[in-house]
C-alpha cells in the first residue's frame, strides 16, 4: 500500500481545505463555521450519511462498503478546533482572527480525514462501515467524551477507533507509536492555602499564607520522585499563584495554587492525587494554617491497544515503507481527549511525522502540507485493512 497516488492528485484540493480553515479558526465547541464546512464536503463526497450536532458541534459521516458479510464497524477521527495564540508565522493564509490559530494542526488532521472520506466514498473497497468523525472540543473541554455522551458508539455500533496527530520532530513521511500509554493522563489541581492574614513588617501575629503556599510548592516536588516508582512516569507542575492582596506590605489571608499533574498509568495517577492532598493539608497543618485541595480528572492515559496497535503499525509500514515507522516511541506527557474513544473500544493512536517545524501550540507552528498524502493513506488504509473487501 504506498502513498496513494489519488491523494498525490488530490493534494492541492485538500491543501486548499487546510488553508481555508487555518485562516478561519475557531475555538472549543464554537466550531460552526468549520463543521458546516466539513458537513457540506461530506455531502458533496456522496457519504451515506452525514449527521451534524453530536457533542453539540461534532460531525460523523457514515461510508459503507462494497459489501458488509460481517457487520464490521471501524471509525476514524480528526479534531476541528484552534488554540487562543496570536500567530506570527506571515503566511498568506495565516489566521484572520486575532488572538486564535491553529498551532496545534487540527486543520490539517480535519483536512486530512476528509481527504480519507472521499477516497473511500469513491472506491469503497472494504467489507463494513467506515464511520468519520470529526470532534469539537479537543483542546480542554473533552469534546470526545461530549460525543460519547452524546451516542457516538452506540448509534453506530462502532468497534475500533483510529486517529492520529502531527508531531514536529518526527521527519516527514515517518510514523511513532506504541503500545500501551501513548500519551499522559492531565489532572489539574487548585489549593487553597489559608493563614492569617496582617501587617508584612509584624509577620509574628499573623501566619503567612505566601511562606505555606512556597513550603507547598516545594514539598510536592517530592511527590514524583519519592512516592512514584522510578521505572513509572509522573510529573506535578505548580503554574499559578494568586492572593487575595496586591499590596506589598501586606500578608494575605489566602494563597491559591494552581497547577497540573500527569501519570502514564492509572496506579500512577491515584497515587498523585493523593499524595498531593496529603502533602498540601500535613504541610499547611504544620504552620499553622489549613490547605484545602480541589483536584479535577482530566482526559485519561492514551492507551494503545495491542491487536489494534499492530494493525495500526501494519498500515503505517505500507505507506512509509520499512524502517520509517518507530514502534516503540517514548509516551509523551501532554494529553489528548482521544483517550475517551480508547476507553470506550479498542483502537490506536499514531504520531505522523511533521518534520522541523517550530513545537506544537507555539506561535511560529506550521502544518506541513507535504505530510498529507501519507496521514490521509494512513487513515483510508486502516479502513481497508481491517475490513478487507471479499
């Protein structure tokens, strides 16, 4: 299965999609330019259905095959929406809306699946049902798990889920996976440090909230690396401190800490939350004020299935050739709401190579254009494989 010669003269067209939503963006579930854009290309594919409105603005696309002799159900997903970050890279089809961007490439992966959805529309060379999915929401509001909630799996007895996301670093025309926990589970966490508040120059009459939320801060540094196994991954990262005065030469009453903690296994992640109440009350406790901690679940870990994982591998190899596809790539740290799908049924996630491009949510990103005919052969070929036509 090499690169598609039908996405080779495809890629102007979908390249011209790509722009039109990069210079477009919109954020969260506010996605209704871009879904009415995806739900009219659908139409004009020839897709047997096209539903709008699951997960408030999601898009699913139902392609059946040639034949159906065993019920098979495989789905395949793209995210639609833009991070807020100014953009500062001068193309000509650079953001058109201040303050938003796509600096993530989900204008590339929706531009990539409806290349796969038309192809597959066109030769329908399987046996079942390709389900196309395109999901709001991805960046913090889980519009994945909005889908689900909304029906996703059940209304079309869908089996497998498979997706993928660019990744800078990763030479163009090369693929990343493994097995496993691909990508972190992300909680977020807020303390509320209260002391005593009162004058900065008579600190002995009042207990000071700043110098608790510091001892916090340092002491959760020993969550990781004395309560998480060395040979398990975990991170804990305090990133906002407010209080309840600006003044300086006053100690406030109360200190809030806000910040994140990440686990690559479940053991890993209720371990964190733990600990770090525990730490954030004893800690607090011992100078005499009180810590109440508010800790939120995020996405979970990305997990690879196994039979799925190889399947995925299988595909990536067809169209990369030999020695482009790196099976067992380092997991990553950040998150991704994909994992909802992977919790729901069985399936993968791959990285596709996006070469030396500035990182992901920076405001120099560039998508590379070049990357579309392999990520569109990608997703079309795991339909076919996994439904072989008969």
């Amino acid at each position: 299965m090499p690169v598609r010669n039908r996405f080779a003269e495809m890629l102007p067209e979908i390249t011209a999609w790509r722009h039109d939503f990069h210079a477009h963006p919109e954020l969260q579930f506010d996605v209704h330019r871009t879904a009415a854009r995806v739900a009219g290309l659908l139409r004009d594919f020839g897709l047997d259905e096209v539903t709008e409105g699951i997960g408030r603005t999601g898009v699913v696309g139902v392609i059946r095959g040639r034949s159906d002799s065993a019920g098979r159900v495989i789905a395949l997903r793209a995210d639609m929406d833009a991070l807020p970050v100014t953009e500062v890279t001068g193309l000509p089809y650079a953001s058109t809306v201040p303050g938003r961007m796509h600096a993530c490439g989900h204008d590339g992966h929706s531009s990539m699946l409806l290349g796969a959805a038309r192809y597959l529309a066109e030769t329908r060379n399987f046996d079942g049902t390709a389900i196309v999915i395109f999901q709001p929401a991805e960046e913090g509001e889980a519009g994945a798990k909005a889908m689900l909630d909304d029906g996703l799996v059940e209304r079309w007895k869908i089996q497998e889920f498979y997706g993928l996301h660019n990744m800078p670093g990763i030479p163009l025309g090369h693929f990343a996976i493994r097995e496993g926990g691909l990508m972190a589970a992300a909680d977020e966490f807020e303390i509320t440090v209260t002391g005593k508040g009162g004058h900065a120059a008579l600190p002995q009459i009042g207990v000071d909230a700043m110098l608790v939320a510091a001892q916090i801060i340092v002491a959760l540094q020993s969550v990781v690396s004395r309560n998480v196994d060395p040979l398990k991954s975990g991170v804990i990262s305090c990133c906002v401190v407010e209080s309840d005065s600006n003044a300086h030469n006053v100690l406030p009453e109360t200190v809030i800490i806000r910040g994140t903690a990440r686990s690559l296994d479940a053991e890993t992640r209720r371990l964190q939350a733990e600990a770090i109440a525990r730490v954030a009350e004893n800690t607090a406790r011992a100078f005499g004020a009180s810590a109440r901690v508010d800790y939120h679940h995020g996405y979970p870990v990305t997990v690879n299935h196994p039979e799925a994982t190889r399947h995925a591998i299988a595909v990536a190899e067809a169209v990369a050739g030999l020695g482009h596809v790196e099976t067992a790539t380092q997991p990553t740290m950040a998150a991704e709401d994909f994992s909802f799908m992977l919790e729901a049924r069985p399936g993968a996630y791959i990285f596709l190579g996006n070469g030396d491009s500035a990182p992901l949510h920076h405001p120099r990103y560039v998508f590379a254009d070049e990357a579309i005919p392999f990520g569109a052969s990608w997703l079309a070929g795991m339909v076919e494989a996994r439904m072989p036509s008969r």
